[in-house]
C-alpha cells in the first residue's frame, strides 16, 4: 500500500469564482498480499431508508450552502504562476506533499460505490489521515498512529467527555486514528478520524452527540462557542460526504480556535485548528478539503 501525499494549489483571487475541486486521482488496486492491510469486516447489512439518506444531504447542503463565499478556494493542481494575475507571493496556504487515494486490497470496492451499502473504508485508517504540511513540527502523541477514546474527548469541554466515550461504545467504534502538528507561526492542528461500523452508525453518533446544525453540540475545551464559518466555501466539499465548518464565537480570547466535521461514510472526521491572535482561514480550509478528498 502506499503512503497518501499531498500536494497544494493555489488560492483564486477573492474577486474570482473559485473552480471546482477535482476528486484526487486513484492508483490502482494492489493485489492483496502479505503486505496489505487487512480488510474491514462489514457490518450485516441494514436499510437505511432513501428519506433519511435524502434529509442527510439536505440538511448538510441547508446548512452549508446559504453561507457565501467570502474566502474562495480552489484546490487544484495548477501552479500559482499558472493563474492569471497571481504571483507567486504566498497566499497563506501551506506546502502539503502531493495526495493520492490508497489502493484498496483486491475486490475490495470504494466507500461510495454501489455494492458498498454500508460505507465502509477499507483502507487502514491511518493511511487516510492527512499528512502534516511542510515545515511543521509533529505532535509526539499524535504522530498518525491509533488513539484511545480517551485522548479523543480530552478535545471536548470536561463535561461532556465521559458521555461522549459512552456514547464511542454504545455506537461501536472501531479505531480512532489522529495527527498532530504545529506550524512556524504557533498555529496547532489535529485530525481524528473515527471509524464506525457502518454509515449509520457514523451518522447517529454526529447527530446524536456531536449535533452538528448551526453550532455544534458538543462544545470544545477552553473556547466561546461556535458559529457556522461565513467565510467557508462548500464548492471544496465532495459528495456525498457532508462537511460542517465552524469558527469561534467572538471575543475568542488570547487563542483562537477553528474546527470542522467531516462525516464521510463510516468515517466521522474531527479537525481543529487554533493560534494566539487569529486562527487563519485559508490554511484550515485547505485542510479541511484536502482531508475530505482523502476520505472520498
């Protein structure tokens, strides 16, 4: 299997309609062998009934879709040099190593493929996860291997963290993969991805107790609250994942923090952002959307 890699592109200018995102190119399937991971066991298949599959959606692009556009960004391959009227003067993103989608052991098909009712990622978790940028320096605990339900509701208010690591049981999770990194300027970013036994499951537990809307419902430690982010472009968003990006209520205090939900199959994504004085935009929707193409 190999590693993901990814690599930036750049910023429209504010004044230009940002181009569509294109989904990241696949490398073709590995014949499984000794060294392929092995697949996930699918849950028995259950029905999920088409009007909640429908209000999903709904509700996502309801949510998302009426807040403008006032950060646009394309992620594309292009060079800066490559846009009209954009130098190569940084834009504010950050160098990630070039992304690719996994191979899939053999006969193993895609998360939103038909024959894959429930969902499933069958690439190993930690595969998935987002590389940290260039220039960053890695959280030692947070290094992209597998962490405990525990270290995942040490993000949330102290409150609400022995509920969540119930409900983590009550719903089945699987494993809980995350990376860690801090930039140059301060900002500190971590990912998790929370694998659950189906889409279902995935969807009960955001809905239930993350209650994404138009704040999210489990609130983060040490911060004011969330609204839905103005600036958040949803033309970065692959479907059918659903994508809630938030930034923090102001005044935000000494630090402030940024943070997204990726519900993406069976994979319900987490991904913070925070840095004395301003959390920057641009850099945590690049993020955002690089993460949610590695789950597509």
């Amino acid at each position: 299997m190999t590693e993901p890699t990814t690599e930036t592109a750049p910023v429209l200018p504010m004044s230009e309609a940002p181009p569509a995102v294109p989904a990241v190119p696949a490398e073709p399937a590995e014949p499984a062998g000794p060294e392929a991971p092995a697949a996930l066991v699918p849950a028995p298949v259950r029905d999920r009934p088409v009007l909640r599959a429908v209000a999903r959606w709904t509700v996502a692009v309801l949510v998302c879709g009426g807040l403008g556009a006032g950060t646009a960004m394309g992620i594309t391959s292009m060079e800066r040099t490559d846009v009209p009227g954009l130098t190569t003067e940084s834009d504010g993103r950050w160098d990630y190593p070039k992304l690719s989608l996994l191979a899939l052991p053999k006969d193993t098909p895609r998360p939103f493929t038909e024959g894959n009712r429930e969902e499933i990622h069958y690439a190993d978790e930690r595969k998935l996860l987002l590389p940290a940028p260039a220039t960053a320096t890695v959280d030692k605990k947070l290094n992209g291997g597998w962490v405990t339900s525990k270290q995942f509701t040490a993000e949330y208010e102290e409150g609400k963290r022995a509920e969540l690591e119930l409900a983590l049981k009550d719903y089945a999770v699987r494993h809980i993969a995350a990376r860690g990194w801090t930039m140059p300027d301060g900002t500190a970013s971590r990912v998790y991805l929370l694998q659950f036994d189906s889409a279902a499951s995935a969807d009960s537990f955001n809905d239930d107790e993350i209650r994404t809307g138009a704040k999210p419902g489990a609130a983060l430690a040490g911060t004011a609250g969330f609204k839905l982010d103005p600036a958040w472009d949803t033309s970065g968003n692959v479907l059918p994942t659903a994508t809630y990006v938030y930034l923090e209520n102001a005044p935000a205090g000494a630090e402030e923090t940024r943070q997204a939900y990726v519900v993406a199959g069976d994979t319900l994504a987490l991904i913070v952002q925070s840095r004395k004085g301003k959390a920057h935009a641009v850099p945590f929707h690049q993020t955002v959307v690089l993460q949610n193409q590695l789950l597509s």
